[in-house]
C-alpha cells in the first residue's frame, strides 16, 4: 500500500486541478510547485542547500505561470529532492517516516499530467452538450 496509495493520491490531484477552468488552473499548479518547492524548509535536514533549491522551485514556479511544461519540471525537481531527503536528510512530514518516499512517487504522476497540458475533465463551453 505504500506504493500505490501515493499513485492513487496523485491521480486524484489530477482529477481534481482538472475540474479547474484555465487559465487559473495552470496558474493555481503554478503555485502549488513552488509551495512543494518549500516544503522542506523548516526541518529538511540538509541545512543551507534547502535555500538554493527552494529559489530555483521560485524560479521554476515563475516560469510556470505560463508553461506547464515549466510545472511539471518543478514536479521532477521536487522528486529528486524527496529522493535526496529520503536518504540524506528528513521526511516531509516529521511524523511519517516514509512520507518523502510517497511524495517522491506521487509527483511524476502530477508531473505526467503536466507534462500533457493539465488535460482538463471539463466539457469546453465551445462544445456544448448535444440537445436531447
């Protein structure tokens, strides 16, 4: 369960942003990938390199703004700072010893579905729902 569960929550968080109008929804996962970006900021365990990572997830975010390329880029880059955390530093969640391994499995999901445009779930208001 500790590999599918961060699968399944990851799939849910795509589902969910789905249903978000755009532009606001590449904008709102724009935000989200800089709030992960951060994440290990207070209590990661690899001291002053936490810094650096979070600016280029800043700048990475910033970028994502208009890209979601840029956003599932800041996905990845978070992956590999869970990885580093998992085996170097601290879990995401203090409490949960194997946190970062979820987060380092559910955000290539995440970042899959960026990396396709953040497809949305929503029928386009140009194509309206055929009259019964």
């Amino acid at each position: 369960m500790i590999y599918i569960m961060p699968i399944i929550l990851g799939l849910v968080y795509c589902l969910v942003m789905s249903l978000i109008a755009e532009p606001h929804r590449r904008r709102f996962n724009a935000i989200m990938v800089a709030g992960a970006g951060a994440a290990y900021l207070s209590g990661g365990g690899l001291g002053p390199w936490e810094l650096p990572f979070t600016a280029l997830t800043a700048y990475v975010a910033y970028r994502g703004l208009e890209s979601w390329t840029f956003i599932g880029l800041g996905w990845l880059l978070h992956t590999a700072w869970d990885v580093i955390h998992l085996l170097k530093g601290h879990p995401i969640l203090p409490f949960a010893h194997n946190s970062s391994l979820g987060c380092a499995i559910c955000d290539p999901v995440i970042a899959a579905w960026c990396f396709a445009g953040g497809p949305s779930r929503r029928r386009s208001a140009a194509y309206p729902p055929a009259p019964a």
